[in-house]
C-alpha cells in the first residue's frame, strides 16, 4: 500500500511467489525434475488472470489466512529425528 502497488499487482506477485514456493518444496520432496518444475510453473502461472480476478471479489474481512506454527515447524525441520527431503 506504501508503494501504491496496484492489488491486482500483488495479488499476481503472491500467486507467483506461492506456487514457486510450493514447487521448490516439490522438487524435494518428488523425483520431479527441473524442467517438470518448470512446465508446471508455466502452465499454473496461465491461470494466475483467474485467479486473481477471482481474489478481488473476496470480501477484505473474508480474505486471508494465518497461521504461524506452519512457519514454526517449517524451521524445526532442520532438527527434527526424520527427514522427509530427497537428498
């Protein structure tokens, strides 16, 4: 809001950044490959028009989702007994 960022700007750089997150996780946790990352980034981000049009008719008190022991449990994963990543 500081900058004047359009919402449709950001909601499409939080679609990006969300699916490119999900994809990196992906491509440890699945023999995924590089290039299937990279086909699956390109024909999620096709759909990311939709998607935001979509977002913009959400309600502000309806929109948005928290939850930081995700965050939390992401960082004790470095600790944990098991990990689940293939490396």
């Amino acid at each position: 809001a500081l900058a004047d960022t359009p919402p449709a700007a950001a909601l499409t750089a939080y679609f990006y950044q969300t699916l490119a997150a999900l994809l990196s996780a992906a491509l440890k946790l699945l023999r995924l490959g590089q290039v299937g990352a990279q086909s699956l980034l390109t024909e999620c981000l096709a759909e990311a028009g939709a998607a935001v049009a979509e977002a913009s008719t959400v309600p502000e008190p309806d929109a948005g989702w928290f939850n930081p022991l995700l965050e939390i449990a992401s960082a004790r994963h470095e600790t944990a007994y098991t990990r689940i990543f293939i490396s």
